[in-house]
C-alpha cells in the first residue's frame, strides 16, 4: 500500500499550489473536495453549504474524503498525496462549535495517514476568492482547530516554512525521504 501524505492548513495557506505543484512533478493526489461540493450546491442556488447547513456540507465532505482515503489503497506509486484530510472536517465543525456524530470521530481513528504537513497562516500569500468566504483572521482561527485536531489524534504535524512553491515542495519531498 502507498504511504498516504497528508498536505492541511488552514484557508488560503498555499495547500493548493503546493498540492498541485507536487502533481505537476509526477506525484499521485487526490485534490480537495470542499470546492467541488460548494460549486455543485451554488448551482442548485445555495452560495454557502457549509454557511447554511454545515452538518450537510460536513457530511459530504466525509464521505468523499473516505472515499479518496480508500481509493488511495488501489494505487501501485511509493506514495499518494491529499489535498486536505478526513480529520479537517472534524476541526471546521468544532471551530463552528457544531455537535456532531461519533461516526467522524470514528472516521479520523479509522482513516489514519502516514505522514501529516501542515502550512501556517500567512498573510502575504493569503487571497479570497469565490469559495473562500473566511478572512484571514479566521484562517488564524481555524489554523487552531486544525493543529489542535490532528494534535489530538496523536499525529506527529510537521510544519511547512514559509517560502517559494518550490521550496515548500522540495522541502516536502526532502522530509518524506527521512520518514518514508
């Protein structure tokens, strides 16, 4: 099986760039869901799922997130990357002060990765766009969660210094040839 590689961080950290800067390397990834889920329900004339109905939108999310973590199984490459994971829809609901399920709990122990990244709020790269509702005081915010979340679940978070798309990707290379 592939060692699943985990890139999180809060909203408008560069996890996409990075994400996708390691795909136009040649590395395997499965990309965040949340935009997708959002575009679909903005046709159906709702602009914010997770703004109105978060335990929906939260549920999608897990669902698909689950559904890339297994697919992840049937890859042959070394390694597999996510653009976000199972444990961050956990975290939003908690920053949103959301009662939730058991069945996510049960989902971030069950669904484990082999290495966690994280990216940090920086406001020099921080931009809204059409999906991202949140301002950079509540990436700060939710950066917490985040952090606090895979914390919680017993993950070694390895931290992504602030610098170039590049260097954020060779950094990620570099760390995961000492761990994997």
């Amino acid at each position: 099986m592939p060692k699943k590689i985990l890139i999180t961080g809060g909203p408008g950290t560069g996890k996409t760039s990075l994400f996708n800067s390691l795909i136009s390397s040649g590395y395997v990834g499965f990309e965040e869901k949340s935009r997708e889920v959002i575009n679909s329900f903005k046709k159906k004339g709702i602009d914010q799922l997770f703004l109105t109905n978060p335990l929906l939108f939260s549920e999608l999310l897990l669902e698909s997130r689950i559904s890339q973590f297994s697919d992840s199984n049937k890859n042959k490459l070394e390694n597999v990357f996510f653009d976000r994971g199972i444990p961050d829809v956990l975290a939003y609901l908690d920053f949103k002060k959301m009662k939730y399920d058991q069945q996510y709990i049960i989902a971030c122990k069950k669904y484990r990765y082999d290495l966690v990244f994280i990216l940090r709020p920086w406001k020099d790269i921080f931009v809204n766009d059409n999906e991202r509702y949140e301002s950079f005081e509540e990436s700060l915010q939710i950066d917490k969660y985040i952090y606090k979340t895979y914390k919680n679940l017993k993950y070694n978070i390895i931290e992504i210094p602030n610098m170039s798309i590049t260097e954020r990707k060779d950094f990620v290379i570099n760390t995961i040839k000492k761990y994997v």
